[in-house]
C-alpha cells in the first residue's frame, strides 16, 4: 500500500512531464490532466480517492478519466459531466482549465465547501446546460463570461457569499428554465432581459439586495412555477405578466417595496399554494377571484394598503390554511362563510377595521392554532363556541370592543400556550374558574376590562403560567399567594376596586405577610439541611427532592408575545425553511457564533430575522454515532419535550436529524450556563447565598416535574453546570432534557460524556443503567457545587468511606 503511494508520488508529475511534451494530446489526457491538477491543489479531496492518474490504457488503448467517480462521459470517452455534489470539497476551482472540458454538458458540485471566486473561464463552457454551485462559500462576483453558455437551462448559485451585480449578459441565456440565485449577498438592477426568456419555470432570487424593478415579463412564455425574490429592495409594480401566469404554484415577493393592485394586478391560478407578497405597497380590495385558486393554502398579504371588505368566496379554498391579512384597511366584517375553510390553522386578521360581531361558526375551525383579531373595532359578545377550537395554541382578541361575559368554554382550549390575549375590550361579569384547566398557557392578559368579583383562587394551580396581567378591572377580594401570584408584580394587578394580598402596594389582607416570610425562611433552612444529609444517604436525597418540588419557584419570564409567535410559527409550519435559516445564519456552524461547549456538541447562537434569538446545539456526533433506530422509536418523546412548558426547564422548540447534522433548537437563555458563572469571580459575585438557594429549588422543581409529572418520566441524563442555563435576571433553566439517550451507548460521544461522569452516581456510572436516581444524585453534586461554588471533586468519591474517614471536615462544606 505504502509503496504503491510512494510510487504515485513519483509518477504523477512524470506523467504530467510527458503529457506536456507531447503536444498532439488527445482530449481525455487534457481532460484527465486537468481534473487531476485540480485535485491535486484541493486541500480536501475525501471523494476524489478514485481519481488517480489510469495505471494503464484501457483496452481500447485510450487514457480516459471515465471510471473516476463523479465522472461522466459520452461514448466517445470525452467528459461531458462533473457531478461532485456533497462530496465534503473544499479549496476552489479557480485552477480548474475549463478549457480542457469542452464538452461539459453538467456542472454540479453543490453543497460542498468550496471558497473563491467563480473564474470567468467558466465561460468556455459553451455547451454547459446544467451549472449548479448552490451551497458553497463561494464569494467575488458572477461571472460575466457565463452568458457564452447559451444552452445553459439550469443556473443556480444559491446560499453562497457572492456579491456584486447579476451581469447582464445573462439575458442571452434563453433557454433558462431554473435560476436560483437566493441567499447571497447581490445588489443592483436585474437584467430585465429576463422577460425574453420565454422558457423560466423556476426563479429565485430572495435574501439579496436586488434593487430596480423585477422584469415584467417573467411569466412570457406562461410556465412560470415558482418565483421568490422576497427580502430584497425592489421597488417598482408587480410583474404584469404574472396577471395571467396560470402556472404559478409559489410566489413570495414578501418585504419589498412593490407596489401594485391586488385586484388588478392577480389572476385566478388554478395550481398556487401558496403567495406571500406581505410588506409591499399594494393596495386596493380583494377580488373574489381569490376565492377561485381552488389549491390555494396560504394567502399572506399582511402589511400592505389592502382596503374593502373580505370577500367570502375566500373561505370556500377548501385547502386554504394560513390566511394573514393583519396590518392592512380592511373594513366591514368577518363573513360567516368562514365556517368552510376547516383547513385553517392560521387566521391573523389583526390591526385592520374589521366591525361587527365575530362569527359563531369560527367554532368548526378545528384546525385553528393561531387566531388573532387584535386592534379591529369587534363588538358583541365573544361566542362560546370559539371553545371548541381545541387546537389553539395562541388567542389574541385584544383591543376591540367585544362586551358581556368571558365565556367558561374558553377553558376548554386546553392547547393555549403561547398566550390568552383578552385586554382592552369591554369583558365584563366574573373571570370564570375554568381558565384555570388551561395548563399549558405561559401568558395571560385580562387587562383593561370591567372584569368584577374575586380572583378564582384556581388560577393559582396553573403550571405553566409566567405572566398574568389583571390589571384596570372592577376585581376585589384577596390575591391567591401561591403559583402566579407569588412572583406577580403589582402593576400586574393595580387599578382594581379593592385587591388585597401580600403583594407590595395592596392592602393586606387578614393573614400577615410576616407568617407568610417565616414559612419562607423555614423552607429555606430544611433545604439547607437536607443537603448535609446528602453526605449521610444518598437516599435522603429523595426527600429533599419532595422538598424541594413542594417549594414554589420564582421566576419572571419576560417573553415577548410576538417573538414567540413567530419562533413558533417558523417551527410548526416551516420547518424546511427553519433548517436552512439555522444553516444560513450560523454560516454552516461557524465557530464565531459557537457560545458554548459541552461534551456532547457546541452550542452557537442565532439571530433570527426580526432579532429573536435561539440556542443551537449541534451535536458533536455524525450520522454513524445516532442511533435512529432509538431515535425513531424516541420521536413520540422528543415530540412530548417539545411540547413541554415549564418555567424552569429551557423550552426545545425542536430537533433535527438531517444530511450530516443533528441539532437541537432551544430558547435563548441570556445569562448563560451555571458553570460559566460559578467559574467567574466576577459573575459568582452576583448570586448571593439566596440566588443560589433559588437556583437549587429552580432545579428540583425542574427534575421533579419530568420525573414525577410527565408521564412516562423524562430521565435528563446529564444534570450539570454546564447544563443549567441562567435568564437575563439569573433565574435558572434545565437544559437539554433527554437528549443524551439518542447517541449510541458505544459512539464516541458517549465516552467523552465522562466529561461529566463527576456527576454521576458511581453504581451507575458504569453500567448506564438509566433511572431517575442518576439525576437525583447529580442533582445533589450539582447541589454542592453551587453552594461550594465550584465541583466537590474527590469528595464525591469519599461519600460511600465516610463513615471511616473522619478527616472530611463536613462543617467546611
Ligand atoms: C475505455 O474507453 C472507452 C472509450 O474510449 C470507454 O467506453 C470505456 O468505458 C473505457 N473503459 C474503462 C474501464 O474506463
Ligand atoms: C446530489 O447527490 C445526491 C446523492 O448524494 C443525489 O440524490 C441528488 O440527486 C444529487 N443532486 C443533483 C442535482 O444531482
Ligand atoms: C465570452 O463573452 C465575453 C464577453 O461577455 C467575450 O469577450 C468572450 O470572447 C466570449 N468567449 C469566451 C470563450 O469567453
Ligand atoms: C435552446 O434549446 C433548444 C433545444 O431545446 C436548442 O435547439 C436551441 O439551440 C437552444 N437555444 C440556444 C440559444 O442555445
Ligand atoms: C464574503 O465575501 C466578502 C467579500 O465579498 C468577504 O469579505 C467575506 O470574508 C466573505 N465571507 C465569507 C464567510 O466567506
Ligand atoms: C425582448 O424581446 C423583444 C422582442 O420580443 C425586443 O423587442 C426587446 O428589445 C427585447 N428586450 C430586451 C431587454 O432584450
Ligand atoms: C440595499 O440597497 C439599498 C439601495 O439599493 C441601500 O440603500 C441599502 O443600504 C442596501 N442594504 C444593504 C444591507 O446593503
Ligand atoms: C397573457 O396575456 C397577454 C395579453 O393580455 C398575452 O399576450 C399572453 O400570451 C398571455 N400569456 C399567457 C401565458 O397566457
Ligand atoms: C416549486 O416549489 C415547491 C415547494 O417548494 C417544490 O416542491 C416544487 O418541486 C417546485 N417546483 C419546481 C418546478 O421546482
Ligand atoms: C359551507 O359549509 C356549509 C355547512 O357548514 C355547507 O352547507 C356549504 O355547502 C358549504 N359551502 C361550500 C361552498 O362548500
Ligand atoms: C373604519 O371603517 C369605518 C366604516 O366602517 C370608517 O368610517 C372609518 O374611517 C374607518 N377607519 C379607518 C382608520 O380606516
Ligand atoms: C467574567 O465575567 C465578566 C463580566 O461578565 C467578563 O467581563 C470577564 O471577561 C469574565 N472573565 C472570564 C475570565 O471569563
């Protein structure tokens, strides 16, 4: 083996010699000689193993590189293919002779890692029909020579870091039916050209900073299928030739400039699915035709000068799904004919002027998750039936004029997750003891109404609730003292008729705030307690943990309404996009966005579009270290973690297992990990002995909750520092649930988890038996740490010795 490598060494730029010197080469030792230049000067090859020099002619006595892999050709032994997509390339193709390739018919050496510019020589290619180079780093410009590759169809360079202008001589390439140019960082005009290439069926152009006007004429030869150029800075009318473009299946033109009719300027389109053209400047009415784009699913036109009335033929789309015309004009009311569009788990018609009652039959939308009708002028009574919508997970009907009664039913919409928006209406009578079953819900606003009687002392048994706004309400009688109420502010609560309740600026009530302080003081003594009996029997460690879970945690979750939306809504409804933006945003899992390291992977930060930030961890395994065999027959439980809400255990808003990558999608926790903190001299300075203590009850109420509340139990697996995260005001998190289980138990993740074996109970470190008492016992490392403020080490090894070892000194710990 070594030898033959050794040999090659040799020989290689001896053939090149001979190759060189014979002038009358033949164009596969052009060929072949080219493409093994090339290889020769990439710093990374795995794929290109076959490409050596032919140790022999074959048999009909020609050198050709056919039989090398990603090597077509045609039958007289001349390449005509170079296909090398996601074949791990790196380095450029800036030394690649085109010119020895005049027979390239396909160019594809997408989602690879080459850098560099895109040489002009490229232009040579003239028989070049497919070129695609998507998923790269490539940078500089376009080539201007590529409008020499007239019969080129498909030209596609998306996701890579060129810049510059689209050169117009790509308007000579008529026969161009796919140009997808998306996710690069271009600028300047398009070519109008474009309209003469009567053959387009595909054109993406979205995520760059085009400016001008797009080509009127995209949609002339009438196969138009799919066309995106949202995210630029195009101005100018909507392509008149979309107007009857009967091929369209996609369209989104979102978060430009186009200006435009939506009654004039659209057809009827017997295949679209989909259309977002929100964030323009169009204006006029909506056009029954909409109503007969019979595949139509989603609609998006919010932020525009939409005005008139909603047509009702709208809601007779059978397919229809997502039906966004917020921020608009829109007056007169909501047609009743909206019962027919069971489809629909988007409804956003907020901040328009919609008037009049809101329809009962918006109870058969099944499917609803999201209905906001918010800041409309609404009235009536909010129809009971709307509790029938079990699937809502977000309900906003604030600031209209809806009167009467909440109606109880609302309680039965036990999905409610995100938020229960009620406020600034004119909602009268009691608020029903039934929202209390909506234990999923994180966010509550029944402000500035003329709500009147007490507060249900239920609501206080709501798990997953953060925040609650009762404000500017006719309430009266005691504040509960426990679940909500004992982290609520006052001005959650001010401007009632006579509150009264521990809560600094009501009048108290009977019972005195000091008893409530003195219970307090004692919770916080028995924990303290119970840790030192850690050190006498694990066992005890049970207990605290009942202790611990009977305390109430305080925790101030300042969630933004709308960046949950929005995080949710890219989860649940485009997951697809989801995983590029991750991509795109991270520029493939760059290190300079990576915010953490643990054994199992890296955690980089993203920053969405919009500003709201997630947490990424990628998991340091490949393919061959997960088991999807366990993974599949985990989905059902990663799908229930997800659905998990709890204040102190980060929320998974998903995981991924796609090509080579795995990762998992969490909530931003500003502060942090634990360990970090511990670590700083000048962060462990911020929490005091009371911070610390809340830590450990954050945690016990965390574990406790997957261990005993979720059914069957969550085992996290690997409780440590590193894996509490800490919020902007130094509340903490439990992270990364359950995860650990998905990597084979022989991978080489595995091994490295000895990282945080120190937290592992030592029975049960090695065998990998899994129960929830591997996570009691952390916990009780992980409680020592955080009081010791840094990892007891050794000690942890001298607990099962203590009884004979009586130079531990206990009263230091
Ligand atoms: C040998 O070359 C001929 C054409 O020149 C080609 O058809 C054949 O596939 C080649 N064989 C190998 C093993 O490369
Ligand atoms: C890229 O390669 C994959 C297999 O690795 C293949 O399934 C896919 O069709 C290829 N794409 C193109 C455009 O050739
Ligand atoms: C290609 O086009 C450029 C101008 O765009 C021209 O100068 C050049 O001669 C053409 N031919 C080749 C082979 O590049
Ligand atoms: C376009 O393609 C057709 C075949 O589909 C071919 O005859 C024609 O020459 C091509 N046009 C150009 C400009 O390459
Ligand atoms: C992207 O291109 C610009 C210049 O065009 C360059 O400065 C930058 O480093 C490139 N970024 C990456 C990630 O290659
Ligand atoms: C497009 O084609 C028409 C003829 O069909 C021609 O008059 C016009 O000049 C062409 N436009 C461009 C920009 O090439
Ligand atoms: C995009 O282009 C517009 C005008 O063409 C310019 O004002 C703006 O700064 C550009 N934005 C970026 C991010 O380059
Ligand atoms: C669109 O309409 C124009 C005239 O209104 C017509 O010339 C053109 O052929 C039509 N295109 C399609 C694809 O029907
Ligand atoms: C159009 O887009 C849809 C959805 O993204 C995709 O499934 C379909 O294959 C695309 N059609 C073409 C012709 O590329
Ligand atoms: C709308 O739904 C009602 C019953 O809910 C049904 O009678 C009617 O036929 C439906 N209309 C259409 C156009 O589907
Ligand atoms: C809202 O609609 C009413 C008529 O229903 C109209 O009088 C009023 O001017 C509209 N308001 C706005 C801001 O468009
Ligand atoms: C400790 O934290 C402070 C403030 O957060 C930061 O400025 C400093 O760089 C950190 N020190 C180390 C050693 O990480």
């Amino acid at each position: 083996m070594a030898q033959q490598q050794i040999f090659l060494v040799f020989l290689l730029p001896l053939t090149c010699f001979v190759f060189c010197t014979l002038c009358s080469v033949t164009s596969g030792l052009a060929e072949t000689e080219a493409l093994l230049k090339w290889k020769q000067g990439l710093p990374k090859q795995p794929a290109l193993d076959s490409w050596v020099s032919p140790p022999e002619a074959n048999s009909s006595g020609a050198q050709t590189p056919c039989s090398w892999r990603g090597i077509n050709c045609d039958s007289s032994g001349r390449v005509i293919e170079l296909n090398l997509n996601n074949t791990g390339l790196e380095g450029t193709i800036e030394k690649l002779n085109f010119s020895a390739l005049p027979n390239l018919l396909t160019l594809n050496l997408q989602d690879n890692k080459l850098s560099g510019n895109i040489p002009e020589g490229i232009g040579v290619l003239s028989k070049l029909q497919f070129l695609s180079l998507d998923k790269n780093h490539f940078s500089g410009s376009i080539p201007q020579s590529l409008g020499n590759c007239t019969d080129l169809r498909v030209l596609s360079m998306a996701l890579n870091n060129l810049s510059g202008i689209i050169p117009p001589s790509i308007g000579r390439l008529t026969n161009l039916t796919d140009v997808r140019f998306h996710r690069n960082h271009l600028h300047g005009d398009l070519p109008q050209e474009f309209g003469n290439v009567s053959s387009l069926i595909v054109v993406h152009l979205s995520y760059n900073n085009f400016s001008g006007h797009l080509p009127p004429q995209v949609c002339r030869g009438g196969k138009l299928v799919n066309f995106t150029a949202a995210y630029n800075s195009l101005s100018g009318p909507i392509p008149m030739s979309l107007r009857n473009c009967s091929s369209l299946y996609r369209v989104q033109l979102q978060h430009n400039q186009l200006t435009g009719h939506v009654d004039q300027d659209f057809g009827v389109y017997p295949d679209l699915t989909y259309i977002d053209i929100s964030f323009n400047r169009v204006r006029g009415e909506l056009s029954a035709n909409w109503g007969s784009c019979q595949s139509l699913e989603a609609l998006i036109m919010a932020g525009n000068s939409i005005r008139g009335n909603i047509p009702g033929e709208m809601f007779q789309l059978k397919q229809l799904q997502k039906l966004d015309l917020s921020w608009n004009h829109i007056s007169g009311e909501i047609p009743t004919q909206i019962r027919n569009a069971s489809m629909l788990y988007l409804l956003k018609l907020d901040r328009n002027n919609i008037s009049g009652m809101m329809p009962a039959s918006i109870g058969s939308l099944s499917n609803l998750e999201l209905l906001d009708l918010s800041m409309n002028r609404l009235s009536g009574s909010i129809p009971y039936q709307l509790g029938n919508c079990y699937k809502l997970l977000n309900l906003n009907l604030s600031h209209n004029d809806f009167n009467s009664q909440i109606p109880y039913q609302i309680g039965n919409l036990y999905s409610l997750e995100d938020f229960l928006d009620l406020s600034y209406n004119s909602l009268s009578g009691k608020i029903p003891v039934d929202l209390s079953k909506l234990n999923n819900l994180i966010n509550m606003n029944l402000s500035h109404n003329n709500l009147s009687g007490s507060i249900p002392d239920s609501l206080s048994t709501m798990l997953s609730l953060s925040s609650i706004n009762l404000s500017y309400n006719n309430l009266e009688g005691p504040v509960p003292n426990s679940g909500i109420f004992d982290i609520s502010y006052q001005s959650d609560l001010s401007n009632n008729k006579d509150l009264c309740g521990r809560i600094h600026g009501l009048r108290s009530c009977n019972v005195s705030i000091s008893h409530w302080r003195s219970n307090k003081g004692k919770a916080v003594i028995s924990i303290v307690a119970s840790l030192a009996g850690l050190l006498l029997v694990s066992l005890v460690l049970v207990g605290i943990f009942v202790v611990c879970s009977k305390l109430k945690s305080r925790i101030i979750e300042q969630n933004s309404g709308i960046m949950k939306e929005s995080t949710f809504s890219i989860l649940h409804f485009d997951g697809k996009n989801l995983y590029d933006d991750i991509i795109e945003a991270t520029e493939n899992f760059d290190d300079k966005y990576c915010i953490g390291q643990g054994a199992s992977g890296k955690v980089y930060k993203m920053v969405m579009q919009g500003g709201e930030k997630l947490a990424i961890k990628k998991f340091r395994c490949e393919e061959y270290d997960l088991d999807l065999q366990i993974l599949k027959a985990f989905k059902s439980e990663i799908e229930a973690m997800t659905e998990i809400r709890h204040r102190n255990i980060v929320k998974l808003y998903g995981f991924c297992s796609q090509r080579s990558h795995t990762f998992a999608v969490y909530e931003y926790m500003e502060g942090g990990t634990l360990a970090d903190f511990l670590k700083n001299d000048t962060k462990a300075l911020k929490l005091d002995w009371l911070k610390r203590v809340d830590i450990v009850k954050c945690v016990a109420e965390a574990l406790s909750y997957m261990h005993h509340d979720c059914d069957p139990p969550i085992i996290h697996r690997d409780i440590s520092s590193k894996n509490i995260l800490l919020s902007a005001n130094l509340e903490a998190h439990v992270s990364d649930f359950g995860t650990a289980k998905f990597l084979k138990s022989n991978s080489s993740v595995l091994t490295a988890f000895a990282g945080t074996l120190g937290y592992a109970a030592p029975e049960l470190a090695y065998t990998l038996t899994v129960s929830e008492k591997c996570d009691v016992f952390s916990f009780g490392v992980l409680a020592f740490e955080i009081l010791m403020g840094e990892h007891p080490g050794d000690l942890i090894s001298h607990v099962h010795a203590f009884d004979d070892d009586p130079n531990i000194n206990f009263k230091e710990i």
